[in-house]
C-alpha cells in the first residue's frame, strides 16, 4: 500500500507514512485508492470489536505483519469495558461512549494502536536510532500519547499545551506523567500556536537531524497510524444498533461529532467510503466555529476571534485533518496545496463550487455556545439522568437542532471524554458551584450524580508533579534540540 501526500504525488509504504507522521512536503498522507477497493462490510459487522479493529486496519495498512498480535497487545485489558466503546441508549438516541480508556478520552482508542504501529513500522523498516514524537494537544490527545508512548523501546514523546487552554484534570493528567522517554511542556498561546510549532519543527529539523539516527514524528492525527485506528468505533456502532434490532443493515446512520482538528469525523468519512451505511456526518463546534462556517459556505477564515471555552479540546481555529478531505473532494494536489499555503500566508481560503458540493454531500454542520453547551448538560441529566461532558453537549445540542433533517435515521451522539475531566463546568451546569479543587469538585459531582470517577483520575491526586516547563511559541523549535541533545 502507499500513501500519497495531500500536496503532491510524493509516496510512501504504510510504514514509512506511519513512521514520518507529516509528508516531507507538508502535506499529509492518504490512501488515493479508498474508496475503489472493496472492503467485506457485513463479514466486519459480525466480529467483536478486536476483530472488528483487526480487519478494519488491515485493510487499510496492508503492509503491516500480524495485525491481529498488534491489536490484540494494544486493547487487551486496557479499556473498561469489553466493547471499546459502548453504544448507550439515552432517550430515543444514542451515546457512543469512547472515554473507557486508561485516560479517559477517545483518544484512547487512536493511541493505544499507534504505538504498536510505530514499534513494527521500525522493525520492519530497519530502521536503528531513535524516533522522536513530537505532539501538540489541546487537551485529551497528549496524555493519551503519553501514556501510550510510556518507556516504548526506540521512542521519545515530548508533548506541547496551551498553558491556559486545557481544563485542571488534563493539565493534572500531563503534570504527573512517568516515564523515562516522556517530556511535557506549556506553552504561551492557544492550541493553535503548539500546533503550528510543531508543524515548523518538522520543517526545520528534519534536515538538520539527518545522520544523527534520530527521526521526527507525531501523535497528532496528522499522522494516518492515529486516524486510522478510530474508524472502528463508527462499525461498533453501527453493529450495535444492528444488534438491537433498531436497523437492517443498509439502514443508514446519522452521526454527530463534537470537532476541532477534523480526525475524529474524518474517520467516519473513512468508514463511509469503506462501505459503511453512513448517513450525515454532522460536525459539531463550540463557540470556535470556524468549521461550521466552512462546511456552510465554502471559506475557511482563521481570521476572528479565539474563545476559551469549557469545551476546550474544539478551541481550535486550524483544523489539520480538513487537508484530507479537500483532497478526497476536489481530486487536486495543486488545488489542496494552494489553499494551505493562502491559509498560512493571508489567514483564509475559499474552496471552488464543486469541491464545497462535494464536500456537503456527506457533511452537515452545526454550532453551540456556552449558555447552549451548559443547559444540554442540565437537560440530559434531568430528563435522562445521563452525564455528559462540555464536548459531546456541543454535539448533544447540535443534535437535536439536525434531527428534523435525520429523516428517521437514527442519530449516534460520539461522546469524547469523561464529564471528570471537566468537573467544574458540570457542577455549573446541574446547577452547582464548584472551581476550587478539580478532585473536590469530582467528589461533588459523584456525590450528587452516582456517576463513578475513573480510577485513572481519582488516583492523580496522589502523584507528584513531574513536568513544570512552560515557554513561549517561539522557543518550541529550540526546546525540541534541546531535548534531543539530552
């Protein structure tokens, strides 16, 4: 299998797109070829989800030796739950809960595998010396690659925060990382401005690292080892509601997904293209709704005002994984390198008339601010008793004002992380106070709810902070060859 940048005809294997993470040329890898190769739908729908993942990644990584060993080291005994991500029936909708990971977040799911992914792609490349991870989160996914990436042979993982950005449990999750591969930095400025740090480190540095036997790569779902995994929750789902008597396979599915980089969608496109029965895949944001916009209008402006909001994993205003789509839309290296180049020179882009058709065939969008965000977490409580966090109250809201459009379909709600690790804007939400202490107010929000912490946040409050760097934006690319030089 090779993939093809997003910007160019420069290809790779498989191993070689998993182990570079972004394309030398900037771009990001994808499979030209999905979409025209078949792919055993029905026969993946009667696996479990192991085996689901199994053939799901096969199919899409074929390079890879014995996936079914890989899979089974990166999930086995790991999650809370036998399925991955549990389908949950709230009201006359549907909760795919992708938080039972050992951190909590659907991140999980994604970075469980891709260190085994790497680990083989090394192996099988040859490939001596060290790789270097470099990964910048707006909250769930660095804690998540931490963990993962924790004291695997041949790696390092340096992970970079908006210093402000993230809620107290994630900052806690990061702040106490062990591990003698793992680095942890803040960073002044928003999710955003790690981002595009890390974009510039692999420019800058890919050169200069050459003959040291240290290499360059990311956790980040620019990296196609951690879009890929996640197009297995949308067949878990959807099997599911097979299960339940509730569709017919073919009966297609709406889902709706709180979004700020564009993977965790993205992978539903995946699975529609694949073969999977999806309906609509409606993207749902914050008051940070530069997407929204765009799926509406065809013009991608980074241009505005940034919101912190309590929903802080979707504060984002550069969406990397939308260079994907665009590509898959408009069929043009040329047309997708010329948008990001006008995005990172004049803040914009407008997309032609046929690629936004494209583009909204599959796609609807919708939007929720904070007022919104707080009475959907009240309101499913109080009529559902069940417990959302800010983000998938974003896509709860967004739900219901797409659910005229659904037709009847049934409409699947991703959920991305524990209502723990946002537990004072909750409190806020049914009603309460809280901000003081993140593990006093879980405390509250258990008392009150019945809902259990998970045991991977309740235990932070006994470990020491590890990691206390913080610098500005300008001091990432220096601060990585510092550390390489350690």
């Amino acid at each position: 299998m090779h993939y093809e940048s997003t910007r160019s005809t420069l290809s790779g294997t498989d191993t070689y797109a998993v182990l570079q993470g972004l394309a030398p040329d900037g771009g990001l890898f994808l499979d030209k070829t999905l979409g025209s190769r078949p792919f055993p739908v029905q026969e993946c729908l009667k696996k479990d989800s192991l085996g689901m993942a199994e053939m799901i990644l096969s199919y899409l990584m074929p390079g890879f030796e014995n996936m079914k060993a890989l899979v089974e080291k990166a999930y086995t005994g790991k999650f809370e739950t036998e399925d991955l991500t549990p389908l949950v029936k709230v009201g006359n909708d549907y909760v795919l809960e992708l938080f039972r990971g050992p951190t909590s977040a659907f991140k999980d799911v994604a970075l469980s595998m891709l260190p085994q992914l790497m680990t083989a792609a090394r192996r099988q490349e040859g490939m001596a010396g060290k790789t270097v991870i470099l990964t910048a989160t707006s909250g769930d996914t660095g804690k998540a690659a931490l963990n993962g990436f924790m004291d695997v042979e041949g790696t390092s993982i340096i992970v970079f925060y908006p210093a402000e950005g993230v809620s107290p449990m994630q900052q806690r999750q990061m702040a106490t990382q062990e591990g003698k591969n793992v680095t942890v930095c803040s960073v002044e400025g928003n999710f955003d401005d790690c981002q595009r740090g890390v974009k510039e480190a692999f420019a800058a540095l890919s050169e200069k690292l050459e003959g040291t036997g240290v290499s360059l790569s990311s956790a980040n779902s620019i990296n196609i080892g951690r879009l890929a995994p996640q197009v297995t929750y949308y067949f878990i789902a959807y099997a599911r509601l097979m299960e339940e008597g509730r569709i017919a396979f073919g009966d297609k599915v709406d889902y709706i997904v709180p979004t700020g980089n564009f993977g965790d969608i993205l992978a539903g496109y995946y699975a529609k293209m694949m073969g999977l029965p999806v309906g609509r895949l409606v993207c749902a944001s914050n008051a940070n709704k530069v997407l929204t916009d765009f799926l509406e209008t065809g013009l991608y402006d980074r241009r505005r005002e940034f919101y912190k909001t309590a929903s802080p994993s979707m504060d984002i205003l550069v969406s990397s994984n939308l260079e994907r789509l665009l590509y898959y839309a408009s069929q043009s290296h040329e047309k997708v390198k010329g948008w990001m180049e006008q995005l990172n020179r004049e803040g914009f882009y407008q997309v032609d008339e046929a690629t936004l058709k494209a583009i909204q065939e599959n796609f609807s969008a919708g939007c929720c601010n904070e007022e919104e965000t707080m009475a959907a977490i009240g309101k499913v409580w109080q009529e559902e008793k069940y417990l959302l966090d800010p983000h998938t109250a974003v896509a709860w809201h967004v739900m219901e004002q797409v659910k005229a459009q659904a037709e009847g379909r049934p409409q699947v709600v991703l959920s991305t992380a524990s209502p723990y690790k946002f537990p004072a804007p909750v409190l806020k939400a049914l009603g309460l106070t809280g901000g003081q202490d993140e593990f006093a107010d879980a405390e509250k929000l258990n008392q009150v709810t019945g809902v259990p912490v998970p045991g991977n946040l309740s235990s932070l409050r006994q470990k020491p902070i590890l990691h206390k760097d913080r610098i500005a934006r300008e001091e990432i690319i220096p601060y990585i060859l510092s550390k390489v030089a350690e």
